[in-house]
C-alpha cells in the first residue's frame, strides 16, 4: 500500500485576469508582476521540492483524466457550465468573484477536478493507502453556480458525487483547514446528512459573511455541518487543540466510511492571506491527527486536496511535510523558518481566550 501524488502540469498554466494582488487593475491600481495571489509558483515549487529530495521516489505518481462533463453536472448546472465553456473558448474571462481564467480555463480547471476525482477513487478502491490530489485551480469556494475565491468547480464535490455514483461510497467527511471558510463545498453539502462538512478558518477572512457557528446544516440534515472560526493569531497549539476538542470527537460520531481534507496552507505564519501562526510542523500533526482517525474509522481511507496557500517559499515545506508524514518516507525538507517562528513567545491570557471559544464551540455541537 503506497501514498499516491497526483498532479498535472497543465494545471500549472490556470491563468487569466488583469489583477494586482486582489483588485482589479483600473484607476490608480497599478499592474503588478504575478497578479493574483493564486499563481502556479506555489504548487509547482512544492512538486518541485518532492523531487529535488526525492520524496517522488517514495510516492505512486499520476496525472489523471480531466472530469467528465456528467460528473461536473452532479455538482454544478448546465446553465454555469455552459457559461464557463463559452467564455472559456472565446479566450477567457471572468464569471464570479475573483475567478479570472484564460483561453482553455474550463478544460483545465475540469483536469483539476479530475485529479481530485483520482485521488479519492484511489483510495476507496484500495490501489493506495491514502492519496494527495495538487489540484489548481482550487475549489473550496465554489458553490454550485456561483465562482469565487479563485475556484471555478468544486474540485472536492466532484469527486465525492463521481465516487457515489460509482456505488463506492456513500457516507463521507470533509475536513477543510484552509484559512478560509469552506463556503463552496458547505453550501454543496447543506442537505446531505451523509456528508459532514467541517471547517477551521480565520474568522471572518474570506467570505466575510459566512463560516458561522450557527450554521449546522440544513433542514434535511441538521448537525451535518460545524464550523471553527478561530480568531487571528492563533497558531499550532490552537489548531491541535481544535482538532483534538471538536473535530476528531465529530468524526468519531458521524463514523464516516472516508475522510476528504481540503488542504491548504494559507493559515501558515507567512502567508499573505491569512493571519494564522501555523507552521510546516502543525501541517504534519494535523496530517497524522486526520491518518489516526482515519485508521479508527475507515480502514485508513484519507484522501487531501489541495486548495490555498500564497507564500511561495513557505507551502512547498508544508506540503512536503504533509506528505512525509502520509507516506512515512525516511525523506525530509527541514523547516527553514523553524527557528523563526519558534521564537513566538506564548500569550497565556489569549491562548486561555481561545481555549474558552473552542470549549464554547464544542459544548454548542454537544462534544
């Protein structure tokens, strides 16, 4: 049983829009080198780093075909599909918010979400013991018809759906540690009680009106969704603490027969979009905290798919821990700001704060 990595290098040229940072370019925003935060450099570094330690040679390495138009219609409608292949073959544009894309944008982002769709149908075939899907552009943020937050399909709910309609699975668990509101995949997930969506973000980051407490699921499946929103400035002992009090208590009451985690790594101490004081450090633990569970409940069935994450020197160690740890390699990629950030001195009276608001969170789902 191996870890499998899939990734494309197609994936790596998603581009499009005419954007400084997160504005759009017009009036006295002047252009910049890269434009948006969501650039290939940080995935393709972190590709570029499993191989220059030779992680690679420890881990089954695919591409993937591109999702089928009938397993994009389980999660999104003709009507945006269309949309987006329009646009998309007349050189690209823009449909949502913050979601530009170039001439074959559709056909790429639809191989995105078919590295996804891999990964998981790995898994739950038993090809490979867990699996990590490098999917760009990411998905978290996309709802059903509505792009936003640099996602155009939900890579995540694309592979759930294809792996249900391929009769391999039914009940499944989606934990997303993006420092941002898993929006997309919730708002998918609302009615479906065999579907727990979990999500630990920066409160009020990204979107700025939802990843509240009080939203717990719809009224065909209540209790079927949790959120953390965790105030800025909480790092590693916060997230472990989080994921120990609330999220591995839910697991082991929804029992899934699969754990899906939507990775990404913009909750590190360096990243542009967040500001979280995660390290390369609390990836691995959370990593190992997802694998232990996963062994408890589901016969180790863990598949993570990648989606944020802006620091171009930082994710590549992030990742690379993550996948060290999934694959048990006798391979490393030091944490070269290991020193740095453990220079943080702890603030006992904030962490006491924090520590309070994740007790209140849990006692408010009755863990």
């Amino acid at each position: 049983m191996t870890t499998a990595f899939f990734s494309d290098e197609l994936c790596f040229w998603h581009g499009g829009g005419n954007y400084a940072f997160t504005l759009p370019v017009a009036g006295l925003v002047q252009p910049m080198p890269g434009g948006l935060p969501e650039n290939p450099e940080t995935k393709r570094r972190l590709r570029n780093l499993i191989e220059v330690t030779g992680l690679t040679r420890h881990l089954s390495m695919h591409s993937a075909a591109a999702a089928t138009r009938e397993d994009l219609l389980r999660v999104h409608p003709h009507s945006y599909l269309a949309a987006f292949k329009a646009a998309s073959d007349a050189g690209g544009g823009e449909l949502g918010l913050r979601t530009p894309f170039g001439a074959g944008g559709y056909e790429i982002a639809a191989l995105s979400a078919g590295l996804a769709k891999a990964a998981l149908r790995a898994v739950l075939t038993g090809a490979v013991r867990n699996a990590y899907a490098l999917s760009r552009p990411p998905g978290h943020h996309c709802t059903a018809d509505f792009p936003n937050g640099f996602c155009l399909l939900n890579n995540i709910a694309v592979a759930i759906r294809a792996a249900r309609a391929e009769g391999l699975l039914r009940s499944v668990a989606v934990v997303d540690w993006d420092v941002h509101h898993g929006n997309g995949t919730e708002a998918i997930f609302w009615n479906d009680p065999d579907v727990l969506t979990i999500s630990l973000h920066q409160d009020r980051n990204y979107p700025l009106d939802t990843g509240g407490v009080e939203a717990t699921g719809g009224p065909e499946a209540p209790g079927s969704n949790l959120n953390l929103p965790l105030p800025p400035g909480c790092g590693h002992a916060t997230y472990l603490h989080a994921m120990e009090r609330v999220v591995l208590p839910a697991l082991h009451s929804f029992k899934p027969e699969a754990i899906v985690v939507a990775c990404g790594f913009d909750a590190a101490a360096v990243d542009p979009l967040g500001r979280m004081l995660c390290t390369a450090e609390t990836f691995r633990a959370m990593t190992r905290q997802m694998m232990q569970a996963a062994d408890a409940l589901c016969d180790g069935r863990l598949t993570l798919v990648h989606e944020g994450g802006y620091s171009e020197v930082y994710v590549p160690f992030c990742g690379h821990a993550v996948l060290e740890e999934l694959s048990a390699a006798p391979v490393s990629a030091p944490d070269p700001l290991a020193a740095t950030l453990a220079c943080r001195q702890p603030d006992a009276r904030f962490d006491a704060f924090v520590a309070g608001w994740i007790e209140e969170m849990a006692q408010g789902h009755g863990l």
